[in-house]
C-alpha cells in the first residue's frame, strides 16, 4: 500500500507541477501577443515616419527650387538696376561735361 501512496503523490506533484507550466505558457503566450500587437503599432509608427520623411523631403525639393529661382531673378534684378545706374550716371557725367563746357565757352567771350 506504501507504493501506491507514493504513486499517489507523484500523481498530485506531476498535476500540480503540469498546472504551473500551464499557467507560465499562458503568460508567455499573452505576453508574446502583447509584443506581438506593440511590434505592429512600431511598425506603423515607422510606417508613418517615413511617409512623413518622404513628404518632407519633397516640400524641400520645391522649397530648395523656388530659392534658386528667387536667387536668379534677384540676381538678375541687380544685374538690371546695376545697368540702370550706370546709365543714369554716364548721363549724369554726360550733362555735366556739356555744362561745364558751355559755362567754360560763355564766360571766354
């Protein structure tokens, strides 16, 4: 009778044992599905990023592009007031030599 007692209790010991790897697999298993889910949110969280990142760079593009125009059409701007000046100042020198010439002439008779 002693070693069915004792069968009897490595019974209980084995079930109760099995029972804890059960609960343990359970919470793996739950905690794995929690990573699970948490790895899917990074990975549209990334998703997001790079369709944000991609969307950026674009708008940069054009941004980067648009300045490049403004820089030349200022430059080109400056090219013309530039000649502008130099016109108004050749005329300007034109005007005074004529009238210092005419002022040199009349004061001589």
């Amino acid at each position: 009778m002693a070693p069915r007692m004792a069968v009897r209790e490595e019974e209980v010991v084995l079930r109760k044992r099995n029972e804890d790897l059960e609960r343990e697999l359970k919470k793996s298993k739950e905690r794995e599905e929690q990573m699970r889910l948490e790895l899917q949110r990074a990975c549209e969280r990334m998703r997001l990023a790079e369709d944000a990142e991609e969307r950026l760079c674009s708008q940069l593009g054009e941004l980067e592009a648009e300045a490049v125009n403004q820089a030349r059409d200022y430059h080109a701007r400056i090219l013309s007031l530039m000649d502008q000046l130099s016109q108004a100042q050749q005329l300007l020198l034109h005007h005074l030599h004529i009238t210092t010439t005419a002022t040199a002439t009349a004061t001589q008779f």
